[in-house]
C-alpha cells in the first residue's frame, strides 16, 4: 500500500513524475538509451537541462529580468560558502532563523566579517525576528525563507538596499512572492522540487564581479552561467526528475495554484491542531510554516497509542527532528490534501480515546 508521506527531505514526489523518471532510467522517451547512459553533451540531455532552467525561471516569474538558472551540485550546504566566496568582500548581514541560517554563517564567517541582523536562537528559533535593520554599506543580506527543522517560514521579505540572498531549499515553488526582490536564490532539489543531487541557484547577474579575491572555477557563479550550468557533468537523473517536477508543477497551473492546495493543507494542519487538546503547536502562530507543521504531544502517556494508530493508518515520517523533538508534518507540493485527512483523522481518534 502506498504510504502517506510526511517525510521532511527527501520527499514526496507527485506519482506521475517518478514513474516517468523510472521510464526514462530505461529508455529515454523512445531513443532506445537510458537518460543516465548517454552524453551530457547530447541534443536530448541539452535540451533536458535547458528546459529545467527555463522552466524554473517562467515558474518563478523571472524571464527576462536578469537571472539565471543553474543547477549545482553539492547540496544547499555548498551555496552557504559559495554565496559568500562570489559576494563577500567586507561584512554581510544574516538572519539567525535556525540551524541551516547558522550553518550558512558559519561558512561565510571563513571568508569575512559577518553580522546578525536578528536571531531567534534564544527561543530555539520558535518564530522570525521582525523589525530588524538591514545596513546599506554591507556586501548583501541573507535569509532562509522556510526553517524546515522548526516549522517557522518567512511571510514578508524585507526591501533590502543591498542583495537578498535567500536559501528556499524547503518552500521553493510553493508560495507566490516577488522573486525579483532577491539576489540570489538557491533551493536542494529534495525538498519541493526533485531527487537529492541536484540544487537549483537563480542568480542575478549584475550582483556578480565585485570581489577581489580568486574564486576556484567550481566555486564560482559565473563559470556556471557562461557554461550552461554544464562546466562539469551535471547530476543527471536529478536534472532531469526536476525537469519533469516542474512540468507537473505547471500543468497543475504554476505556483499560484499550488499555493492555493497549500493553504488547504496548512488550514486544516494547523485547525486540527489548535482544536485538538493533546497536541501544542511548536511555532508562534504568526510564523507558523505552510510546509512543515511542528507539534508536540501533550501527554507522554499517548505517545505509544498515537504512533500506532498512526502506522496503521500509513502514515509515515511524522517524526520530529530531535532538535524540537515532537511531530513535524511535511506538506510538501506534491503532498495530497487527503494525506493531511487521514493524519488529521488519526489526530481526533486519539481525543476520542483519550
Ligand atoms: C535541507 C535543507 C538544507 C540542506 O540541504 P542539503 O542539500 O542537504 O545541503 C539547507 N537549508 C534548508 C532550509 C533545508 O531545508
């Protein structure tokens, strides 16, 4: 039986897509050759990749307007140094919204000066500094849009004066925002958008040449743009899974209407668990992510009831992450809304029987 998955990264992915990618792992679109046993410089894998990156920029509204689309290797781990190797010269601002927001600084704080413009560390990243203040003179700001370990997400962006970075590694493509407010965005294919080993990067161009210091050819932001995102053999089947992701995601009708399945999901995420008695929210209420809803248990007691309830109902990867502990519910895109019924469902039996 098909589960119900929850799982934060890697994750669900619409059914359509992994059975097209397990198509193609075999015979390419009837060329009679795998998608992972041809050239990377051949017509159909070039076209694969430049439809991926086309795709990616119609999706987030950003034809025309400067930026490119690239997928790297190396995980968003990678783009915590490579952002601040291709724009650090002197000092740039971070907000401190959880572990991957200080994961992020504590690679750019190897190449320069590195400033936090607000944190929520204190209330282990519980909700999203507001109000904080973004100074002109510094190289850029970066944010983490979704924190995916706490449920908290980003619901305004500031107008920054100086380069918005931002890591939309788990909420990309599902919400609309103003993409062109920011620099750069990079985003971990495994959360919204495909398999692991690949991560997108949109970057704007004219953000690019203004430090001093020598960037090795991997590193740099500009190698990958003038090659095609093809400097070296890019990660194949994770290009091309991506690119199918993406087609799915406009034939649903884009990134508004995806938006609109999400806040169903959320509505009814977060109703069951205000109105539930047994269970806490984890995330302040005005922070809470539409992505990953974080939750505790109230009573201990249950928890063994609660967790086979929930296996029997096929439910998997609830599990919170052991630096909240709890429950975190991934709704990930690709999650169906009956998926977060039958959780929801589970969540009242419990009451009932408690
Ligand atoms: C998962 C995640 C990462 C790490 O991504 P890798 O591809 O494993 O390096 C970074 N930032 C956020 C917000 C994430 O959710």
């Amino acid at each position: 039986m098909k589960k119900h998955n929850f799982s934060a990264g890697p994750s669900i992915l619409p059914p359509e897509v992994l059975l097209k990618a397990s198509q193609g792992v075999v015979d390419l679109d009837g060329s009679g050759l795998s998608v992972l046993e041809i050239s990377h410089r051949s017509k159909a894998f070039v076209d694969i990749m430049e439809n991926a990156r086309a795709l990616a920029l119609e999706l987030l509204g950003l034809e025309g307007k400067g930026y490119k689309a690239l997928f790297l290797q190396g995980g968003a781990s990678t783009q915590f140094l490579m952002v601040a190797l291709n724009l650090l010269e002197k000092r740039a601002g971070y907000l401190n919204t959880g572990s991957w927001s200080a994961k992020a600084i504590k690679e750019a704080k190897i190449y320069d000066d590195v400033y936090e413009v607000g944190s929520s560390q204190s209330a282990n990243y519980n909700y999203i500094p507001k109000g904080f203040e973004i100074p002109e003179n510094y190289d850029y700001f970066h944010c983490t849009s979704n924190n995916t370990i706490y449920g908290t997400q980003m619901k305004k962006f500031p107008n920054s004066p100086i380069p918005m970075i931002c890591d939309m590694s788990s909420d990309i493509f599902s919400r609309v925002i103003d993409f062109s407010k920011f620099g750069i965005i990079y985003a971990g294919a495994q959360k919204n958008m495909g398999p692991a080993g690949t991560t997108l990067v949109v970057v704007k161009e004219d953000i690019l040449g203004k430090v001093s210091r020598k960037i090795p050819s991997m590193m740099d932001y500009k190698i990958h743009i003038d090659k095609g995102s093809m400097f070296n053999t890019p990660p194949v089947f994770a290009v091309y899974t991506s690119m199918l992701t993406l087609e799915w995601l406009k034939a649903q009708g884009g990134v508004a209407a995806i938006e609109k399945e999400n806040e169903k999901k959320a509505r009814l995420m977060y109703s069951e668990i205000d109105l539930n008695p047994l269970f806490k929210g984890f995330a302040a209420k005005e922070d809470r992510s539409q992505m990953n809803a974080t939750f505790t248990l109230e009573n201990e007691n249950l928890k063994e009831t609660f967790e086979t309830m929930l296996k029997e109902a096929g439910i998997s990867a609830v599990n919170g992450h052991r630096s909240v502990g709890g429950y975190r519910a991934s709704m990930y895109n690709a999650l169906p809304i009956d998926s977060v019924k039958a959780l929801v469902e589970v969540m009242s039996e419990l009451e009932s029987k408690a």
